[in-house]
C-alpha cells in the first residue's frame, strides 16, 4: 500500500511557539491601543470643542462690561472646564483670570464680589447667556451650550488672592508663574499633558464629590508626576502614569515654587495623614483598573471610568 502523501510540515520548536504567541499579542496590543486613543480623542472633543474665536469675542465683551471694577485679567483660554464638572477644575479651566478693584464693592469678601460680577454681567448680558456663580468664579453659559468661566483675584500685600475652593475666604496664588509651569511641562510631554489633566479630572469626577481632589491639586500632582517623564507620549499611556505616581505623591505636601500647591494641598492635613493614606489607595485602585483595562484590552472597562455613577 502507498504511504502517506509526499508532503512535509516545519516542526515549529517551542521557543517559535512563544515568539509567534508573543508577536500576535503585541500586534493586538498596538490595535487596541490605537482603538484606545481613538476613544479617549473623543472624550476630549467632547470636553474642548470650542470656536476660540467665539470664546475671545464674548470674553471681551464680559470684560467690557466689568470694566470699571477690573484693575487688569489674564486670559488662559487652555480649552475651557471639563464636562460634567460643576465646580472648578484649576487654574488651567478658567477662561479668564479678572483681577477686582475690591474698593468698587461693599466690602471685598469673595462672596460679596462673585455677587457683584454676577449682578453686573446679569444685567449687561442676561439676554444672550445664563449667568451664575459659585463658590470661586462665576460661568456665563451660552444659548449654544458654550461655557466661560470668569475667575476674580484681588491683589494684596502678599501677592494675588483667588476665592478658596474650601473655604470662604481668599487663598494665594501666582497665576504666571503657575501658567509658565504647565506650559513648560506640557510642552516637555508633547502637548499631551493638559489633555491628560482633563482626562484625569473626568475620572476623579466620577467619584463621590467627598473623595474628589480639588482641580488645583490635581494639575499640581500633574506637573509633578511628569517631572522627568521619558515614556510614551500619549493619553493612553499617560493618564495610567498619572494615577500611579499620584498615588505616592498625595502622601506628603506638595511643595511647588508656583505657590498653587500650598492653596490646594492644605485640605488633605498633614504627611500621611489618614485621608492621604486613603486617597493614595483610591488612586492606587484607578491605576491598576486602567492597566487591567488595558491588558484585557476592553473598551468597556476604561469606559466605565469615565461614566460610573
């Protein structure tokens, strides 16, 4: 009888096995990242789509009508709040800094003068936009669902004062030399820092508001964690970092030459006190959540770290 047919196979050796295995896994690991990128650009249109002309424009006119209680503004137009924030996010959010003549008000409490801003813009610019305001600035939202934050400092002996996110009183802050300092570490990650602060924001927003850091204290960490950063120069990679280095640096003060950490950083106590213990293991759990995400390669898993109620 004849044998078997006259071809061959390649006896593939176990160390060809794991090589192809380990290809295939990185092909489909480089595919979903790009997927993942993909998404979370999305996220970010979602959050910044903007006409920066239109916001210049009505910026002025905001400017115009407070123009007799403004000694000076300085303008950030980084790309405005996040979605789904109603509070402040940090200075990078604001649309406009306005530094207040506080003489021009009954008495220069934040309260008082967030009052004020919000009567006089009421008046010159209630027919076109929704005017309120919080605990720190005051939000002109348009009839086409834009947003403009308007934030009021004064100046005093010690340098600018801004509303306190936790208190009812003013909290120091140098604005330029906060800007010169996210702009020179965004710029050292490629331009991939500020979106991956919002993005950051966005999960942390997710989170009962009692275990949400304050916006401030976020870009401070931010500019931290990225200090010396040489890996990937994406959101994908970057927004896992984020959480894992934050989850070390919450521990202790923030002692950062811009003066915007001592503001943000006081509310959480002392070194390792048990709300930072806390906190550092929240954030510890959103980074291994991210790289599990990542590793199992679902879609549903980073979205639910954006929408979980």
């Amino acid at each position: 009888m004849g044998g078997s047919g006259g071809g061959s196979y390649t006896d593939w050796s176990s160390e060809s096995l794991t090589e192809a295995v380990r290809e295939g896994r990185e092909k489909s690991a480089a595919e979903f990242e790009v997927q993942l990128s993909a998404y979370l650009s999305e996220l970010l249109s979602s959050f910044n789509d903007r006409d920066t002309a239109l916001v210049r424009e009505r910026l002025d006119v905001a400017k115009n009508a407070l123009q007799d209680e403004l000694d000076a503004s300085l303008d950030q137009l980084y790309g405005g709040s996040v979605a789904k924030h109603t509070y402040i996010d940090g200075l990078s959010d604001i649309d406009s800094l306005l530094i207040i003549n506080g003489s021009k008000f009954e008495d220069n409490r934040p309260a008082t003068i967030l009052s004020g801003m919000e009567a006089i813009l009421l008046e010159q610019l209630g027919d076109v936009a929704k005017v309120e305001h919080g605990r720190m600035a005051v939000t002109l939202t348009y009839k086409d669902g834009m947003c403009i934050q308007l934030l009021p400092a004064i100046r005093t002996e010690e340098g600018l004062k801004v509303p306190s996110c936790r208190h009812e009183g003013w909290s120091h802050i140098d604005p330029t030399a906060f800007r010169s300092e996210l702009t020179k570490r965004n710029d050292q990650c490629g331009g991939k820092l500020i979106p991956t602060i919002k993005l950051a924001k966005a999960v942390i927003a997710t989170l009962p508001e009692q275990h949400r850091l304050s916006g401030y204290h976020v870009e401070s960490l931010a500019i931290a964690a990225f200090r010396g950063y040489d890996g990937v120069k994406t959101t994908a990679a970057m927004l896992p970092h984020f959480f894992e280095r934050a989850k070390t640096l919450i521990g202790s003060p923030i002692k950062d030459k811009t003066g915007q950490s001592v503001h943000v950083d006081e509310y959480l106590g002392p070194e390792n006190s048990e709300v930072r213990q806390y906190l550092a293991r929240l954030l510890g759990n959103l980074a291994k959540r991210m790289t599990n995400a990542s590793a199992s390669q679902s879609k549903a898993q980073w979205e639910a770290l954006f929408f979980s109620e």
